[in-house]
C-alpha cells in the first residue's frame, strides 16, 4: 500500500480509530493526542487540521497496524 492510499484527515479523526477500532486510550490533549494501547504502546499524534501521511505511516509503524486493516477500520468510523 502506498502513502497516498493512506487517508487524509484531523488529528481528531485518527484518535477515534485507533480508540474504537484498536482499543487505544487517550492521555490527554492539547497539541498532541497521546495515546496507550492495551499492550502499552505510547503513540504522539499531532492535534492538527490534517494529519500528513508520512506522519500517519509512522504512527501504524510503531504501533504495529498494517496499512490495509487501519484503512478498513478508518471507512467503517
């Protein structure tokens, strides 16, 4: 999958993903969403109007989540 299949939205956007589709848990706000998963993997996601794709790449990077299932996860939120 390439970067520019990846979705373009707000910060926002990708924090109620990574919740409902992936079990994350907000720290806290401001300009950046910081978030846990289960496992305990602490993300940074910046607050913005849009999230650049090389930036969400990373962030699936690190938290282990193919391209294709957080596509999947991000058209059904």
């Amino acid at each position: 999958m390439s970067l520019s299949d990846l979705p373009l939205a707000s910060g926002q956007k990708h924090r109620r993903v990574l919740e409902r589709a992936f079990g994350f848990e907000c720290r806290r706000n401001g300009e950046h969403v910081v978030m846990v998963s289960a496992l305990g993997t602490a993300i940074s996601i910046p607050n913005h109007a849009e999230v650049k794709r090389p930036t969400l790449k990373q962030v699936l990077r690190v938290c282990g989540i193919e391209d294709k299932e957080y596509r999947r996860a991000f058209d059904l939120i």
